[in-house]
C-alpha cells in the first residue's frame, strides 16, 4: 500500500545524470521506483500490519530517476509563487532554476509574476526569463523575486496559459491554497489530456501543512521571533510587575509561538489557537498571570495571532482575498484586558507586535539547505513525469506525496503531544490553562 502519485505516462527519455545504478561505487545511485519509506513507524502499525497480512502504508522515496517523461532538450518549465511571503521563497527558486539548467540543460524557464494572477492574460504581467545569472544572488534576499497574491483565478483559463506558452511543467510554491490550486490546475490539466506536470513545494511559516515534518520557512520565521523574545523579556524584567505581551503570527496553528518559546526560555505563558483558555476565574488566563507576577514580578506572554478568538463577541466574519479568515486582534485585546484587570496593582505593559517582520527575512542556514534540497527532488519528480505531488521530508526523509493528502486538513498542535508538554516544561504554564 502506497500514497500513489500520479503520473503523465511512460517514460521515455534517458536521464543526462551521470549517475550509478550499484551501491559500492561511492557515486549516487539513481532513485528506482520500487523504493518506498513506511509512513508510519510506530511499533503498533507495525503489528497491526502483521496481525492483518497487509503491507504498512508507504511513501515514495524522492530523487533522480534514471527514466524521464520529458525530453530535456524540449522542456519549459514556469515557476509561480503565491500566498504570504516566507523565508526561502527565493532560495527555492533559484534551486529549481540552478537544478534545471545545469542537471538537465533546460533552457527556457519561465518565472510567472504576482502569483496565479500571473497566469492570467488579462492582468498584463507576462513572463521573466529565468536563467542562473538571474537568480544566483537572489538567495541572500527575503521575500519573492518573481512577487506574489492571494485571490481566486480562473483555473481553466491558468491552464490555456500553460499550454498556448508551451509550458510543461509548473513549479508553485506556496501554502495550503496554493497547493489546492495547483492540485486543481493538475485536474483540469488531466481533463483536457494535456502532457503537463504540476508540482507543489509547500510553503508557510505557520508550519500548518499536514503529514510534513515541517515547511520551509518555518523555523527561520521562529528564529527571528526568538532575539525579539529575548529584548521583550528584558523589557518585562526592567520594570516592577513588567508584562511583555508579544504576539506572533499564526493563523490557525500556533507552532511559530510555541517554537518561538522553546527556542527562547524566557517566556512563561504561551497561548494558541488550538486552546481554549478563559480569563476570569479558577484556573484562568489572570489567575495564572497573577501568581507568576507575584512570584517574579515580571511575565512574558506569547500569543499567537489565532488564540482566544472565542473571547470574542461574534461579529461578521472577515476574509481576505483567497477566503482565509482574518482573525480578530487577540494582542490588543489581551493588553486592555490586563491593563483593566490589574487596574489597582502597579504593573507595566509592553505589548509588541513583530507581524511582518519574522517572514520577511532571509532564509537562515537551516532553512536554505531545505529549500536547496526541496528545489532539487521537485525537480527530479517532475522531470520523470510525476505530476501533482509535493516534494517534502516526512520522517526525515525526502519524499513525493501527492497533494491531495497533504491538504485534506490543516495540522495543528496536538495538546496531548510530546512537543505541547516540552512547551509547558520549558514556560511552567499549568496543563489546566486552556
Ligand atoms: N481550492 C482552490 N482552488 C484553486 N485555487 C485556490 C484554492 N485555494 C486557494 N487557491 C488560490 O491559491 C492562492 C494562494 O492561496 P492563499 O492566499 O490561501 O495562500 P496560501 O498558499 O495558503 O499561503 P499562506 O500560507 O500564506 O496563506 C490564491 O491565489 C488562491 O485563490
Ligand atoms: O496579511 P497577509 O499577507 O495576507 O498574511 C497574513 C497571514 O499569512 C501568514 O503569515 C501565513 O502565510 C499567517 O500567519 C498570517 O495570518
Ligand atoms: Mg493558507
């Protein structure tokens, strides 16, 4: 049993990697098709497959196939980056564009600008010429070189684009949407029994992609969210009952400030989405706030920009562009709520609001070696004609799903997990807050 992805047909071209087929030869062997990672490890999955005589479920292992679906010497391939920006947007495509041209010699790839918007005529962007002299330095920059949006396109009029520009394989990087999009491309693309590959690399620092071990862009996004911990918490400590109140991106899922607090050990309270803490009364936000102030005198509160929204009075949901909702503003609501709360005690509140900042920057060394070795196995998937999978590591290990897993639903943090208590270890909140 196997997550199976799809394919455009035979291949039929021969690979110009010089690479090997026998192991002893100290060079890389070519990735046969047969080889597979079981998806899950866990010694009950592995007695259950034994008690019922089936094969555990298994993922295929990414990298260079000996056999290719397109001819090297006749491809174009067009990237399109859509969605929030996140740290190694650009390192992702420089690696697709660096791996296509010196591993395969593709020479017409074709960069589309601002997103799906891009692939629609009307809007007048056209296409940028990508070449590795265009993109070798665009690593050191944060953001997207080739620009970015959110909003709905017509899927059947993204697909005329692909084919009357005689694209043959589309490269999106983005999140949850964008890999809906893509899949939806790919479909369309299947019912007009066109030859194009589609290929997601996902992207998103809320890390919220499911079955993934992680996405690009995630843990720089925390990393830099970690010195403004530090400098908050020094703000809290400076003051007699000093509150620090950050909050943190994260819509749905709050693993930017949960990791944000465990790579940063300052912090005593961290709030996400998927608790549901009150303020007043035993075991509350306040009660909790209280005892740590009265124990240290100063707190450090993280929050992640999708907490506590049921605290709200219900209004009418927001959206943006592409449907996402648009949370209500738990930072500030938190700061009036505390300062109201502790109106007859001494206390200082410093609230601050990073926002952009943590998903702007450069990718760090960690992330630009992912996104490195991401580009490079989209690249060899597509090229042997596997059409609409991601390309990601799960379990550690490099591998092609096919998209339709991966968006089913959101992951989130599981309050039961290993990595939550190792939060609450690390911050001495109490299990019973939310
Ligand atoms: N089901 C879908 N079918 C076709 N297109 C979609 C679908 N869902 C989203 N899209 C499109 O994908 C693009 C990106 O979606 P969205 O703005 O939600 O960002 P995202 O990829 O989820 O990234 P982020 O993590 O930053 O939110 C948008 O242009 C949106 O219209
Ligand atoms: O304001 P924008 O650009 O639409 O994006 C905000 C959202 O994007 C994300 O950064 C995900 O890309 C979320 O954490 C945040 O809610
Ligand atoms: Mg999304």
């Amino acid at each position: 049993m196997e997550f199976q992805n799809r394919n455009l047909g035979i291949p039929k071209f021969k690979s110009p990697l010089q690479l090997s087929t026998v192991r002893g030869d100290k060079i890389f062997n070519f990735v046969g098709e047969e080889e597979k990672f079981v998806f899950d490890l866990s010694n009950d999955n592995y007695t259950q497959c034994l008690e019922k005589g089936v094969e555990p479920l298994c993922l295929e292992k990414a990298g260079p196939r000996q056999d290719l679906f397109f001819d090297p010497s006749n491809t174009t391939a067009a990237i399109v980056t859509c969605g929030g920006l996140c740290p190694g947007i650009n390192n992702v495509i420089r690696g697709i564009v660096m791996a296509l041209h010196y591993f395969y010699g593709i020479k017409r790839i074709l960069g589309v600008p601002y997103g799906y918007e891009g692939l629609n005529p009307a809007m007048g962007h056209g296409f940028v010429d990508l070449t590795p002299n265009k993109v070798k330095d665009i690593h050191l920059f944060g953001g997207t070189f080739l620009g970015s949006s959110r909003g709905a396109q017509d899927v059947s009029l993204m697909v005329n684009t692909l084919a009357e520009n005689k694209i043959d394989i589309l490269f999106a990087i983005g999140g949850d949407g964008t890999l809906k999009g893509v899949d939806a491309i790919g479909e369309e693309i299947a019912k007009q029994g066109l030859d194009i590959g589609v290929v997601g690399i996902p992207k998103t620092i809320d890390n919220d992609i499911d079955i993934i071990d992680k996405s690009f862009g995630f843990e720089t996004s925390f990393d830099v969210a970690g010195s403004i911990l530090r400098d908050a918490h020094n703000e809290a400590a400076g003051a007699y009952n000093g509150i620090a109140i950050i909050k943190l991106m994260g819509r749905d899922s709050g693993f930017i400030a949960a990791s944000a607090a465990l790579a940063m050990p300052v912090v005593n309270l961290v709030l996400i989405p998927e608790m549901e803490f009150h303020l007043e009364g035993p075991n509350g936000f306040f009660e909790v706030l209280e005892q740590r102030l009265s124990e240290k005198r100063h707190a450090v509160i993280v929050v992640a920009e999708g907490a506590g929204q049921h605290l709200f009075e219900k209004k009418d949901v927001v959206k943006d562009a592409s449907g996402n909702v648009q949370h209500q503003d738990i930072g500030l609501f938190l700061k009036d709520r505390i300062k109201e709360h502790f109106k007859d005690t001494s206390v200082t509140i410093k609230y601050i609001d990073p926002s952009y900042i943590i998903r702007s920057a450069p990718a760090n060394s960690s992330d630009s070696v992912y996104c490195s070795r991401l580009a490079y196995h989209a690249v060899h998937g597509a090229m042997a004609g596997k059409t609409r999978f991601v390309v990601s590591k799960v379990n550690n290990q490099y591998v092609y799903v096919p998209i339709s897993q991966v968006t089913q639903k959101r992951k989130k943090i599981d309050l039961e997990s290993e990595f939550w208590f190792s939060v609450l270890q690390s911050t001495g909140q109490p299990f019973h807050l939310g």
